[in-house]
C-alpha cells in the first residue's frame, strides 16, 4: 500500500464504539442546550456585537447575526445528522476521518483543536476585561501590568489565567458536578441577558440605527462587504453545537438527543443574539462600541451604572460557562487523537475513579492558559474562525458521502432538503472562509502545513488503524 492510499485509509465506526465504550452515558437534552448554549453565549454575545458594529456593519451587524444563525442552521442539522449515524466521541475529526480517511480527519481534528484551544484562551481575554471593568466600578484599579501579555505591553493577563485553572479545578470533579454547575449558571446568564434586551429597549435612540448600514461600509458585490465580513467574523460565535457534537459518546439515547440539543442551541443562540444586537446599537452610537466591554459600556453611558454592574456580572457568568464548555470539549477532541494514536497514546486513556481523560484536560489546560496569558484577544478569534470553517465545510459536503455509505445505516435524524441544504451549507462555509483576512489565512496555511508534518512524521505510524 502506498503512503498516499495509506493516509486516506477510513476508520471504523465500531472501532470508536468499542473504544468510547467506557464512556459514562449520562447527558439529557437538557444537558446539552446548557452546554450548547454555554458556549455560544459567552464572549460572543458580550463582545462580538460591539466589535463587529464599530468596524464592519454599523446596526446592520444584528442582521450579520442573523445570516450566522442560518448559517449556523445548515451546519447543525450536518453535525446533527453524523452525531446520529456516528454516536461517537472526536466530533468532525471522527466523522471525517470515517468519511473522507485518516489524513482529512487528522486535518479536520487539527484545526479543531485550534478553534477549541484559542476559543476558550479568547473567552478567557474577555473575562478579564469584563472583571477588571467590575472592579473598576468598586474603585479598584488592576495594573495593566497584570491585564495584558507582552505583545499588548504587559506581563500576563491574570484573570484570564486564573478562570481557566478555576474552571479545571471544577471539571477535575467529574461530569456530574460540572453538568449541574453548568446548567444553573446558563440559566442566570439567560435571564439576565433578557432583563438587559427588555430594559435596554426603554433607552433606544431611534437615532442611533441612522444610517442603518453605513457607508463606510459598504465595499466589494453589492456594497455587502461590510456585513460578509461581519458575519465571517462571528461565525466563532456560533461554535457551540460543534462542541456539542463533541460529546456524543457520553449522551443518553444519541439518535434522538444529539439533534434536539445541537438545534436548540442554535435556535435559543440566534434569538438572544440578534435581540442583543438591536438594543445594543440602538442604545449607543455604533462607532463607539469598539470596545471589549459594549454592554456595560453602553449602560455606563446612559447612566445606569448599577445596571451595568448586572450585566457585568451576566458576562462573567456567560464567559465562564463557555470556558467549563470549551475546555470539555478540548480535552475529549485531545483524548479521541490519543485513543487513535495520531498524538501520544497516554492521551487517550480514561481515569478509572474520575472517568475523565485526566491526561488529555491537563494538556488542553496548559496550552489554554498560555495563550489567554499571552496572546491579544482579536489574534484568537480571526484564527478560530477559519478553523470552525474548514471543519463546517466539510462536515456539510460530508453528509452527501453519508448517504452513499450502506455500511453507515442511520435510522435517527437525517439532515432536511438533500442534497441542496448541504451543498449549500459547505458552499458557504467556503465563501465565508474566502472573507477573513489574508493575514489570517496565511497563519492557518501554516497551522495545516505543521499538522501535515506531524501526521506523517508520527500519526501515520503510531496509528491504530495500522493494527486493523
């Protein structure tokens, strides 16, 4: 066999059932809309918005949401539909590497771990402005010494370290502590998000939505630039079905449960989103919201400081429930290349007290906090980005292989609108990936091409498909 046929070698189904059989089978529906949402509402809810308004799409970024949403839709119900087939633990990395072969899996995985690792280091950015934020409303002034690594200028952004070490501390006590944190911590989030869409509305200035899609704005096909960029941008926010998918293994009856949760995540997200959005730019001019704080910002500016203190603490709460998420779902994508052998196999094993793969979260947590320690927050999140693209991009075209495949019988929920809404879906994630910035893509070309070594260099011979 050459090396090439070799690299695009498929995986078996029942081999990754049978690996992820020790897996505990414990999370509900409810389960999963709390960790889907957990993570979609964290930094993206409580920055994204601000960001994007100020330099992309001006108001119209509430209907930038709204394209992400259905976007976001389309990849779900891909994700949905490989959940159902394919039960297992890895997520696109598994689906992918039974679908397309081992390489296109590896790759998919590769850039999985990007955007799960710089996602929860970004999340982790945002919690520290928001901290030092709060307790600057309580006359306490944090040195920007200790809120910035030193390509901002500082030392180490310590609060962003410390939510990551807190929120390990939380899931080194199993599954069952965290899901229950988890769950009543999204439902304050919830609730305080709607007290500011519902007060914040009494403070609109009709106003502040003219011009609603400002000129500057308005560049490349159709003058729509500004809102294709926007929503580009944002798809990052939108990432939590895909962690999500990344806990099949451990879902109770998988068929039915994985689609329920993947789609309620992206119907009560879109929602939240595109409200916040409106009341956001509706409160403060948009060219003031290019900030990493908008929410409290704007309440500040309409002096209504103790309500912002509310929102605050909101934020806090939402970012530290898309941490708890994150970090979850990283260490299972690290422990699913350990149990295959494409990354050192200590990786892959389950701690027989915890349940947990113990080894795999202590990697996920080392590499987090040095890139929240370090690393400026708009870094992490142009790089997540073309990571969840690339992994949407082929999850979607990935379901027109599905139905081919008699080998993969699915008898739960099957993607609507075949083959058209998958096609349309991997067309745009590609358009969608086209949109970020070279810059970006260059560094990303360079993060493919260093996966592409190590597989070839290590995964392709410590793998377990070579023992099949």
């Amino acid at each position: 066999m050459s090396i090439l046929s070799r690299a695009f070698k498929r995986e078996s189904v029942d081999r990754y059932l049978q690996a992820d059989a020790h897996m505990k089978r414990e999370l509900s529906t409810l389960d999963l809309v709390g960790l889907g949402v957990g993570t979609v509402i964290g930094t993206g809810i409580f920055i994204l918005p601000g960001h994007e308004a100020a330099q992309n799409a001006g108001p119209a970024v509430s209907i930038a949401f709204l394209i992400a949403a259905f976007f976001s839709g389309l990849s779900g119900m891909a994700f949905a539909e490989f959940t159902s087939a394919m039960p297992v633990a890895g997520s696109a990395y598994s689906f992918g590497s039974v679908i397309y072969g081992e390489i296109i899996g590896w790759l998919l995985g590769w850039s999985l771990i990007l955007e799960y690792f710089l996602a929860v280091s970004a999340i982790a950015t945002g919690f520290s402005a928001y901290f030092a934020n709060l307790l600057t409303i309580f006359g306490i002034h944090t040195p920007k010494s200790l809120l910035a690594g030193p390509m901002e200028g500082g030392v180490i952004n310590l609060f962003a370290v410390l939510i990551i070490l807190i929120v390990a501390a939380i899931l080194s006590r199993g599954l069952h502590t965290s899901k229950k944190i988890e769950n009543s911590a999204v439902i304050i989030k919830v609730a305080i998000l709607g007290l500011f869409i519902i007060g914040g509305s009494f403070f609109i200035k009709t106003s502040n939505y003219v011009p609603f899609y400002p000129e500057e704005f308005r560049r490349g096909f159709g003058g729509l630039g500004g809102i294709w960029a926007a929503t580009a941008s944002i798809i990052f926010a939108f990432l939590g079905y895909d962690t999500v998918a990344a806990h099949a293994a451990e879902v109770k009856n998988p068929k039915k449960t994985m689609a329920r949760g993947i789609l309620g995540t992206v119907l009560v997200s879109a929602v939240l989103y595109t409200l916040f959005s409106v009341v956001l730019t509706g409160i403060v001019n948009y060219k003031q919201l290019g900030v990493d704080d908008p929410a409290a910002f704007a309440l500040q500016t309409i002096h209504q400081t103790q309500f912002s203190v509310v929102i605050t603490v909101g934020a806090l709460i939402g970012m530290f429930t898309a941490i708890l998420a994150l970090i979850y779902a990283s260490s299972r994508l690290a422990y699913s290349f350990g149990r295959d052998g494409l990354l050192p196999k200590s990786l892959g094993k389950i701690s027989i007290k915890s349940q947990l793969p113990v080894n795999a979260l202590i990697v996920a947590i080392v590499v987090e906090v040095i890139f929240a320690g370090v690393v400026p927050l708009n870094t992490l999140t142009s790089l997540i980005n073309a990571g969840t693209l690339l992994a949407f991009m082929l999850v979607n075209f990935g379901i027109i292989i599905l139905r081919h495949r008699k080998d993969l019988p699915n008898d739960g929920f099957k993607m609507p609108g075949y083959p058209v809404f998958p096609f349309i879906g991997g067309a745009l994630s590609l358009f969608f990936l086209t949109q970020l910035s070279s810059e970006t893509l260059y560094m990303f070309g360079i993060w493919l091409i260093i996966g592409t070594i190590w597989y070839f260099s290590y995964g392709i011979r410590h793998s377990k498909l070579n023992h099949k």
